[in-house]
C-alpha cells in the first residue's frame, strides 16, 4: 500500500465519507501494488469487506503500474452501471496521467458518488 501525507490521507478519506453520505453505499480505496492479476487482486479487495461488499464501491489504483479498477457489488452495481464506472475512470486516468494521485482519486470517488446519486 502507498504511504500518503497526512494532508492527503485526509483528503481521500474526506471523499470516501462524502461518497458514502451522499449515497448510502460503501466506499473504499486501495493505493498500491496489486498481488498477482490486479482484477483478480481488486475483486478479493472488494470481498474482504465482507458484509458490506454488496453495497460497496471499491477503487483500486495503482499508480506507477498504471492500474485502475473499480468493482462494484450488486447492489452498489444498480446505481452504477460498468458505463458510469468507465466514465469515472476516464477522467479518473486523465488526472493520473498528469502525476496527481490523490486528486485522481478524489475526483474519481467523487464523480462515482455524484453518478450514484442521480440514479439512487
């Protein structure tokens, strides 16, 4: 897992609870490394979360792998379709493309939020 600065550990925790307030879904991140095939990796992430994985949205990104995956549970899955989560993750790689993790990050957990939001 990658070590972030106070300041932007903070930042993407702000983002996952305003994504879970404005949605009533779960949300996590994962910044690092994947272990082996990274959706496979990501999808075992998301399982971890065990009684919420139904309900959550799980980002995983790996920045100097260049990997992005979003996985969505079933229920999560009804408020964001794989075109929503493909949207978010274009501008999601447009922001890492730049070398700004975090705020790739925040604008993706957000931008999944505000997706959710409008169809929930």
């Amino acid at each position: 897992m990658l070590t972030l600065t106070s300041t932007e550990g903070d930042d993407v925790r702000g983002a996952l609870r305003t994504a879970e307030r404005l949605t009533g879904l779960r949300f996590a991140a994962y910044l690092g490394p994947a272990i082996g095939p990274r959706r496979h990796f990501s999808e075992r992430l998301h399982a971890a979360l065990g009684e919420e994985a139904d309900r959550a949205v799980l980002v995983f990104v790996d920045h100097r792998g260049r990997a992005l995956e979003i996985v969505t549970g079933p229920r999560a899955r009804a408020w964001l379709p794989d075109a929503e989560c493909r949207a978010a993750a274009m501008s999601m790689a447009a922001i890492l493309g730049l070398g700004d993790l975090v705020g790739g990050v925040v604008t993706g957990v957000l931008l999944l939020a505000d997706r959710a939001a409008r169809r929930g």
